[in-house]
C-alpha cells in the first residue's frame, strides 16, 4: 500500500508543479498585456 501511496504522493506533486508553471505563466503574460497596454497609451499621447 505504500508504492500506491508513493505512487499518489508523485501524481499530486506532478499536478501541482504544472498548475504552479501555469499560474506563473498567467501572471508572466498578464503583465506583459498590461506592460503594452500601458506603452501604447504613453505613445498616443505624445503623438497628440
């Protein structure tokens, strides 16, 4: 019963790094969309 426990314990690991990388990922992107968004108002508002 231990190796089907293990066996669990490294799934739930496994699982748990990926929705780690993906919520970095999220964030990662998120400020980058509001990084552009931010450059592409500062840009249109010189042109003026």
């Amino acid at each position: 019963m231990d190796d089907s426990n293990d066996d669990i314990d490294k799934a739930n690991e496994q699982r748990r790094a990926k929705l780690v990388k993906a919520g970095v990922a999220v964030g990662v992107g998120s400020a980058a969309i509001v990084a552009a968004l931010l450059y592409a108002s500062k840009v249109k508002k010189k042109r003026r």
